[in-house]
C-alpha cells in the first residue's frame, strides 16, 4: 500500500500569475510530464546498435522542487535505452515562446518541446509540429489519454503530438460561506440565474465580502469566453478555407456580456475593482473575502498552501448558461517533434516522450510529490494514473468534479492571441459603466477588430 501524504502548506504560495504562465505555457521541465511503459513496438528503441542523439528542452529549473525526480528519471532512461542519447536543456522563465522560435528560424529546433496547448494551431500551420500519426497509431497505450489532452495536437486525423500536462477551469469556491449562507450547492450552481441570485446572497458589505471574483483585467476574455461557450456560441469561428469571421456580435456572444453587467450592477456580487489583479482576486478567496471564482485544477496546492482547508473547498464545472451546456477550458502543453529531424531522430525522440510519460514514470512522480509534501496537479492525462491516491484527506468528489469537468474541455477560441485586447476592452466597458449597452460595445470592437486584424489575416490564409 502507498504511503500517504498529509494534507499540509509545505510549499510557499506560488503568485497566480506564476500558475497562470505555467499552466498555459506548459514549459515547466519534465516537471508534471508522465506515457507509455517504453515496452511497446512504438516505444522500442530504433532498431539499430548506432548511438541516436536527441536535444529534449526540458531540464527542469533550478527551483523546481522535484527536480531530483526529473534527474533520476533521466539517468534511468540512459541506462534503459543506452543507444539514444538525450541532451537536456533548461529553457528560460521567460519569453519561451520567442526562445524557441529563435531556435526554429535558426535551424536549431530541439527534437522534442513542451508545446503550450494555444499555440499548436498555429504551429501545425507553420510546419512547425511534426506529424506523428504513425507511431501514435502504431502505440499501444494511446488510448489511455484522455480525448481532451490530445485534442490540441490533433488536426484532421493527423496527430502532432504527445500530451505532456493539462488543466482544466471551473468554478471553485468555498463551501463553508454557501453553508453559512443557507445555500445548496447543487440548486445554486443550476444556472445563470441561480448562480447570481446565490452571488447576491452571498455578499454582504458588513463582512467585507461578495460572492464572485470576476475577472476583468487585462485577461478578461480569458474567463469571459467561457461564458460565451455556456450561452451557446464563441468570439470566432475558423472557416473550411482557413479564414476567420468574428462573431462579437452574435448572441450567445452579447448574452454572455449582459450577464457579466448583470453580476456587476443588477447582482451587485463581485468585488468592487473589477479591474483589480488576478493575485488580488486570488488572494480574496483564499483569504474568505470571495466565495467564489473560477480556478484552474492545478491551482489548490495554493490554496491548501494559503491556508484553506481542502474539504471545503468545492469544484463544479460552471453553471450552465441559456445553452444548456457548461464547457470548461482545457488548457496544458504537448511535446512536439522536429519535422526535419531525421526519422531515427523523430522515433528517438518518441521513445524518450513515451517513457516520461508512461505511468511508471507518472506514479512515481506522484510517491515523489507525496514523500516531499508537494500538492499534485489532480487532473492527469492519463486515465489510468489518479493522483487522489497520493494525498491523505483529498475528499473524492473533488477529485470526481475536476474530471468531470475535464469530458466537456474546449480550446480557447481561434486567433484569441490577436484579438484578446478588443475582446478585453469591451468586457471592461460593460464592467465600468452600468448604462453600456452590450450590443453596441460588441459592435464597435468587431468593427475594430476587423478592420485591424482579421482582414489582413484573412488576406495572408488566401495568398
């Protein structure tokens, strides 16, 4: 029987910004990597007795607190496959993304990278991601990843890589202040209407505190697209052509915007600076000032590390909106291979990711996590590998919830890269001013983002 680890703050709280360039990044080291037992035909070494020399960016960082893991792991697998020859490399903490496509202009891409979830639409576009559809189909533990961490590395049929980490958002909140205030659950989470009306109830001026942390900073769209999503509809839609048309304007779209005004003005339940930072949102929760906010999966070592106690803290997928439905955001990183690398270099580089990623290597960062008092990301992509078995005290419908959340997981919405800043300033219209109307101010960014974006966008895709 495993060993259990305690429910206790080891770790100093990690700023959510921190968490937030981490979880969409995903260039985190080996660091939360775990497929493939290495035993399989796809995971076999290359069949010849020639060293094969790879360049794997993912040297975990010097702060990294399982780091000893990561380095064990790699002397195993040398002594493992002795004819594959990995050069670790430590990538920056920050400007990754530029760091690497340095590498990739200068001819210096590494044979496998932890690819941010985001950025492998554009990067199957470029020729960047290598199309791996054969060995995957020819792995024989395919299919024990879940369906939402493959999704972004796939396009077509055609799968471009190998799931590394992943999160997913949803609505956390504390379960003591809705008991406290004669709320249940389930019946508040019901529904748009139900969910404000408990927001309400919840805020009280007197005990400084409100019932949603909303988050309307220079990331809003990132919160705020979930809503679209729940009322049926998205900021974007890609065409057959590749092309994009902005849909700010339709309906789902404009819905979305009134009920962030109504949760502001007619609900009076978030906080008053709904500009304020994302630590600051962060840190009202933690602290008992906000009942409520959305929060990724990997976030609750933070919290228990804050303080919290982990039984009352609840995780739903978020109240479904006027489209019935309450998709939630998958978000992690993908290992991507060299398109020009050689094909003993791309099954090198393959049979090293299988084995990161086997569950082997997954559980035992887990009895590493555990045995060292780390909180574990408790969403895996993995099916077969619960991370639950790891913590002493974890309340398993938490653990049910997160995954739950996880089956109905969508990407962020198409170009959101380039049109985030237009989505954004019309989520803090609304937000800072009771009487804008939600139609109009959609309009007047799609005029804009239209006229700066997606024309000349859209004239590249044709060319």
């Amino acid at each position: 029987m495993k060993k259990k680890a305690k429910l206790m703050a080891v770790l100093a709280l990690t700023l959510v910004v921190s968490l937030f360039m981490a979880a969409c990044s995903g260039n985190n080291g080996g660091g939360n990597n775990g497929s493939g037992n290495g035993d399989d035909a796809a995971s076999a070494p290359p069949a010849t007795d020639e060293l094969v020399e790879i360049v794997s960016w993912d040297m975990p960082q010097d702060g990294d607190p399982a780091k000893p893991y990561w380095e064990q792991v790699f002397k195993d697998f040398a002594e493992k496959y002795p004819n594959i020859k990995v050069e670790h490399v430590m990538q920056t903490l920050t400007k990754e993304r530029e760091q690497f496509m340095t590498a990739v202009v200068g001819g210096e891409q590494p044979d496998l990278y932890a690819n941010a979830f985001p950025d492998m639409e554009s990067y199957i576009d470029q020729g960047i991601a290598a199309d791996i559809t054969e060995l995957w189909n020819n792995y024989s533990e395919k299919d024990m990843f879940l369906p939402s961490a493959t999704q972004a590395a796939t396009r077509d049929g055609k799968i471009y890589g190998i799931p590394n980490f992943m999160y997913v958002t949803g609505l956390a909140y504390n379960k003591q202040m809705f008991a406290d205030a004669g709320l249940d659950e389930k019946e508040a989470l019901k529904d748009w209407e139900s969910f404000g009306e408990a927001a309400q109830k919840l805020t009280d001026a007197s005990k400084n505190q409100y019932g949603y942390a909303l988050l309307g900073m220079d990331w809003a769209d990132w919160f705020f697209e979930y809503y679209v999503w729940q009322a049926g509809g998205d900021l974007t839609e890609q065409q057959e052509d590749g092309s994009a048309k902005l849909t700010f304007t339709s309906e789902p779209a404009v819905k979305a915007l009134q009920y962030y005004q109504d949760l502001k003005f007619k609900y009076k339940a978030t906080q008053k600076n709904v500009v304020q930072s994302l630590d600051e949102n962060t840190n009202d929760f933690y602290q008992g000032r906000a009942a409520s906010m959305i929060a990724a999966s990997n976030w609750f070592g933070g919290m228990v590390s804050s303080g919290m106690d982990i039984e009352n803290i609840g995780f739903s997928a978020l109240p479904p909106g006027p489209g019935g439905t309450s998709p939630a955001q998958v978000g992690g990183a993908v290992w991507i291979f060299n398109p020009k690398a050689t094909p003993e270099k791309q099954q090198a580089a393959f049979t090293y990711a299988t084995y990161l990623m086997s569950k082997e290597v997954q559980d035992g960062l887990l009895q590493y996590q555990m045995d060292n008092g780390i909180f574990p990301n408790l969403l895996n992509v993995r099916s077969d590998v619960d991370a639950s078995q790891f913590v002493e005290g974890m309340p398993q419908e938490l653990i049910e919830n997160v995954q739950a959340a996880a089956g109905e997981g969508r990407l962020e919405y198409f170009l959101k890269a380039r049109l985030s800043p237009y989505v954004v300033k019309a989520v803090q219209e609304v937000l800072l001013d009771e009487k804008a109307d939600p139609m109009a101010v959609m309009q007047k960014a799609q005029d804009l983002a239209q006229r700066e974006v997606v024309d000349k966008y859209n004239q590249e895709v044709k060319k």
